[in-house]
C-alpha cells in the first residue's frame, strides 16, 4: 500500500479540478493496475510465459510436460481473467458506485480516491485490450469485455497440436475447433487461418472428405479474387487463354500472389479429381499452378529485377539453381500439382493444354510425375478415381 499511499499524496498536491482531467486519471489507473499485476507476477509466472514454457517442451519432443504447461496456461489466464471481473462486479455492486449509472468517467476518480487497486487493474487491462472510446463510457461493457478474455485459443490450439502429435486426432480436432471458435481473441493476428489448415488435415487423415471440402471452401472466402468473381469472369477468360494460347502465354499474361489459399485450392482441385469432378478440379489447380509460379517469379525477380518470365521450359532451368526455390517446389508439391492439372484438363474434355503440360514434365527430373506424363503423352488415359492420399 506505499505506492497507493504516495499516489494519494501526490493526488492532494495537484487538487480535485486536475483530478478529474482524463490524462491524469488514465496516468494513475495505469500505475496502480502496473502496482497490482507486479505484485502478482512475483508470486506466479504469467499464463503466456507457461505457454512459452510448454512451447519449448513441445520442440524438445517432451510432450507430456508441454500439455501440463499448455493446460496450466489456460487455467492461468482463466483465473486471471475471473478474478479481475469479479473485482468490477465487487466495485459495481457498491450503492455509491451504482449511483453513477456505469459512468466510467465518474467510477475513475472514485477508483482513485477510494484505493481499489484491483478494480484500477482490472480497467487497466480492459483499456490495454480495448480502445476506451470503444466502451462507450460503460462500466458494464468494460466488464462484459473481461469476461470475454477468460478464454485461451493460443492454449486451445497447442493442447490439439500436443494430442495431434501422440495420434489422438478426434480430441486434437475438438481442440482446433475450440481454438478456431474463439479466434477473436488470438494473440496472433491471422493465426486462424493456420488453424483451419489444421482442421483440415486432421479431417482428410480421418477421410472425413465432406467436412474437409467445407473447410477448405470456407478458407477460399478470403481468396478476393475467387470469392468476388462470382459470374467466374475471370476463370473463364485465363481458361480460354489457356487452351487458345498455351500454357507459356497463360503464365506471361497473368499472375496471382495470394500464398494463404494456396494449398486450399490445390487440396480442393485433388479431391475434386479424385471424386471425378473434373471441371470442378481444374479451376483450382489452374489457382494453384498460377500462385506458385507467381510465388517463384517474384522470388527471382527481387534479386533479378530485370527477369522477364518467356516460357516454362527456360524458368524451371533458372529455378532448378536456386535452392529455396527447389525447397517450394517440394512444400508446394508443384509437379503434382501440374500433373493433376493435366489430368484434370483431359477429363474434361481439354486435351491440347493437358499434352503441354505433360510434355512439359517430360522433360523435367521430376520422379513419378515424369513417368506417368510420359505414359500418358502416349496413350491419354482419364484416371481412375481414388481416395484423396
């Protein structure tokens, strides 16, 4: 209480009227909340540092005490959070504090005069995890917003990766799908969409298809161009081109660069094909194909400004000496994908693009992809429908 104590102090000296003035009482809030957690964090590690903690259990393979950290994590910041709204609660149930109508312009200077240290904490944290303005000068949006953070997704999802790991993928899922619902409040912004690949692995190892197609289709609603072109103008004109001017002349008129549904469309475009729905497959892997290649000239044109992509041919020969580049092809599964693309095009009825495709990875080192293109570019056979792999 020496801290409070000194704050009182130095509250008496500048008087009431500059009391009340917003910056000095945000600067007082702002300490005595500093005061409380400090205390705080002396007795116990914070909830994220048990998180890092079962982090570095989790690298080192030590998966029995990363899940004990990962779940104290979670209790951590649930007490956390609990705690400060039952000390609002506490503060708000007070007769004089319920005559302010939940004015938080009034319960500030009252907080301060009064000495409620944890309540200061509790606003304090609010305010750090919300614009003020936001709270609409209400002490009871302030609370309902503290409630909220009682939940931990970043604990969520590593507690599925944990159970992932040891092969208990229906409660890894049940995880990922707790942590994917309650995204909003993720430290990491854009985690989710990270999540939602997870789901859909966890869902195509378990062959649940229909459940990964939903998952995969709700992904490609942040794909602007895919989800925006809804007369499907531009899949119809860089089909056409396609067909009508080759595969060389498709590369150099269009470019795509949206990495993030990248494997989407090229899982969706395998399932596709594997269920025989050929036009379906060929859309999305014709996505695919265009953000890899896009991925790989943007890469070689930040250190060769004056690249200009001509044909295939003379592009894979520039990335075959580029490492990274041949380490995306592998991540991207890039022959596979031009292989199914291919097959996709025959299927429905496209065989001109599917022959240069496959001429293309004829020439190519390029395993599997390399023999069966060269069998088809023999005899063109549609492929049998199998299960996703």
């Amino acid at each position: 209480m020496v801290e409070f104590g000194i704050l009182v102090h130095f509250v008496s000296m500048v008087g009431d009227s500059v009391v009340r003035k917003k910056s000095v009482l945000s600067f007082l809030i702002l300490v005595l909340g500093c005061t409380a957690v400090f205390a705080q964090t002396r007795v116990q590690r914070p909830y994220w540092y048990t998180l890092e903690r079962g982090k570095l259990h989790f690298r080192n393979g030590e998966y029995g005490d990363a899940l004990v950290a990962f779940e104290d994590a979670r209790n951590q910041r649930r007490v956390m959070y609990t705690r400060m709204e039952e000390d609002l609660i506490a503060l708000l149930s007070l007769p004089e504090v319920r005559r302010m109508n939940n004015s938080l312009e009034l319960i500030e200077p009252y907080i301060v005069e009064r000495g409620y240290i944890d309540a200061a904490a509790a606003l304090t944290e609010c305010y750090y995890r919300f614009p003020k303005e936001s709270l609409a000068d209400n002490a009871l949006n302030a609370l309902a917003a503290i409630g909220r953070y009682k939940d931990f997704p970043d604990a969520e999802y590593w507690i599925g990766e944990t159970y992932r790991v040891e092969g208990e993928l229906g409660i890894a899922l049940k995880q990922y799908e707790k942590a994917y619902e309650q995204r909003l409040l993720l430290e990491t912004p854009g985690f989710d969409l990270e999540i939602l690949y997870k789901i859909v692995d966890v869902h195509r190892l378990r062959q649940e298809y229909v459940a990964m197609e939903e998952r995969l289709l709700e992904i490609l609603k942040r794909d602007t161009l895919w989800s925006e072109d809804a007369s499907s103008f531009v899949r119809t004109a860089m089909m056409r081109t396609l067909e009508n001017d080759g595969v060389n002349r498709f590369l150099t008129l269009y470019r795509y660069s949206n990495q993030d549904v990248e494997p989407a469309h090229r899982l969706l475009g395998l399932y596709y094909h594997a269920s025989g729905r050929h036009n379906r497959a060929v859309e999305h892997l014709l996505f695919a194909f265009l953000i890899q290649n896009t991925a790989m000239v943007d890469e070689i044109q930040r250190n060769q400004f004056d690249f200009v992509f001509t044909t295939l041919d003379a592009f894979s020969a520039l990335i075959t000496r580029r490492p990274a580049l041949q380490a995306y092809i592998e991540d991207v599964e890039y022959y596979k994908t031009i292989y199914y693309l291919g097959t996709a095009l025959n299927g429905s009825g496209r065989l001109p693009p599917a022959r240069e495709l496959w001429a293309f990875l004829s020439r190519r080192q390029a395993g599997e992809w390399t023999t069966r293109s060269v069998a088809q570019l023999r005899s063109p056979f549609l492929e049998r429908a199998i299960e996703m792999p």
